[in-house]
C-alpha cells in the first residue's frame, strides 16, 4: 500500500511533515464533494490509519475562504436518489472510519463550514476554526428538503445540547465562527493568520506522545461511549491492557523512574531500544 504522502489523488493534497500527515481537500470553487470526492477521501482516511509515519492528521483546505461547503447540490439533480443514498451512506463510513482509526484527526477549519463539510469537520477530534466574522457555519439542508444526513443529526448533539442541535438544523441557520466556538462545536478560536500555527503546535506536541496511548485513548472514548457502562469499563481494561508491558510503557515508566524525558517515538519507531538513554 502507498504511504499517506504518495497517494495520487484528484480532489485532495497529501504530505507528511514530521510525522504530522498533512490532508487538504481541494475541489474548487467551494470544496463540495460528490461520490468521486469521497471515494478519495476513504482512501485518504485509509492511507493515514496504515502509515505509521502519520502520528497525527490535520484536515483542511487548499481554497482560500472555504473550508467546504458540503455535498454538491448540481449533483442531487443528476444523481438519483438511490445514488445520493448511497453516496450519503459511504460518508457516514468514512467518518465512522475516521473515528474508529487510532490517529488523531484536527480539523483546521479556515474559510466556510457549511452542510456536509460541518460534518467532515464533527468526524474529527478536535476542531480549531479561524476567527473571521465573513466565514458561516451551519446545517442548512432544512432549506433543500433535507436533513443533515451525512451524520450530522448524530453527531452534532454529541457536542453541543441537544435542543441547540436540533435548533440549527430545522432553522439552517448560520454562525460565526465565534458563536460556534462559543456553542461546543469547534474547540479553539484563532486569528486566520494564526491558525496553522496553533493546529501544528497542538499536533507537534501530540506527536511525541507515544501514538499506541493516544490512539487507545481515542478508541475507548469514541468507542466506549457507544457502549453500557459495564461494557465500556471492559473495553477500557481491553486497551490498557494491550499496552501494560509493551515497549512504550516500558519506556514511560524508566523515563520516569530515572528523570529523563521519554523517547516515545523512538521506541514506536524502532530508533531506540527501550530502556536507553541514548
């Protein structure tokens, strides 16, 4: 299989930068995607779960002032609607997969997040969104006939109350990226120009935890939460216990044990033998 980088794409840019997978939709005008779109987009998500380069992902765009505006609406008139069923199936796959994947998926949100692109944005686990008073965030597919359907109904309550959820979506109406932040549905609020330089710091600092960690902590919230508690509580001992003994808690415990500063990525990557210091 490709390394993440080395995916020949259409409607997305790929690159990893130390160790921070790099995955930028690029569809002009708006970024709207179709099937083709998201046929990618899997393969993308795909591309990040098997590379163990990628300790993290950051998904954003290559279009200046859109991050993207959703499912393409010239495409509901040539598809039929068993087509666009489909198509709205395999998205919602593809952010369960995301989900489910254990690397970290930050979205940098820098331009316009309306319809199905807000719900790429919801598949991510954190969300850091440009503060521009120009830029709209919402549902709107009320003013289609629609309901948010590419796992927006689902996962927008996740976040935020319920009835402000619900609110959004039978109304369609539209935010500022301030008063989303302020309601639950991003996580950080940054000057535009500032806002690539927050995500990579965030995502530097998540690369030199060790990834094993912070992948099982992802599954046992994602996952677990899903889950009764009795059954979560078994799934979390499931996932600790895969890394009791393993060589990154190893590492960890001498680290802390001797006063240094541990060398996850070293260990993960095969660089250093655990225990060392060198």
């Amino acid at each position: 299989m490709k390394s993440f980088d080395e995916l020949d794409l259409e409607y997305f840019q790929t690159e990893t930068r130390d160790h921070v997978g790099i995955l930028r939709i690029d569809r002009p005008p708006v970024n709207a995607h179709n099937i083709d779109v998201l046929l990618e987009l899997q393969r993308a998500v795909e591309g990040v779960r098997f590379d163990d380069e990628v300790r993290v992902c950051v998904f954003g765009s290559a279009n200046d002032d859109i991050f993207s505006t959703g499912y393409d609406i010239n495409a509901l008139q040539e598809e039929t609607g068993e087509q666009t069923g489909y198509a709205s199936q395999t998205s919602k796959e593809i952010i369960m997969k995301m989900r489910t994947t254990d690397t970290l998926f930050i979205a940098a949100v820098d331009g316009h997040c309306m319809g199905g692109g807000l719900e790429l944005a919801l598949a991510c686990d954190f969300r850091f969104v440009g503060d521009d008073d120009d830029y709209r965030v919402g549902m709107p597919e009320i003013h289609l006939g629609l309901i948010a359907g590419e796992a927006g109904t689902q996962l927008l309550p996740r976040y935020i109350d319920r009835s402000e959820a619900l609110r959004l979506m039978v109304t369609g109406e539209e935010l500022t990226p301030a008063e989303a932040t302020e309601k639950g549905i991003f996580d950080e609020l940054h000057p535009p120009e500032e806002l690539e330089d927050a995500v990579f710091e965030f995502a530097e600092m998540i690369v030199d935890k060790p990834a094993g960690a912070v992948g099982h902590n992802k599954l046992a919230v994602n996952e677990g939460l899903e889950l009764p508690l009795s059954d979560a509580l078994a799934h979390e001992r499931e996932l600790q216990n895969q890394l009791l003994g393993s060589d990154i808690a190893e590492e960890g415990v001498d680290a802390f044990l001797n006063k240094r500063e541990p060398d996850f990525l070293g260990v993960e990557l095969g660089d250093k033998e655990p225990g060392s210091d060198e």
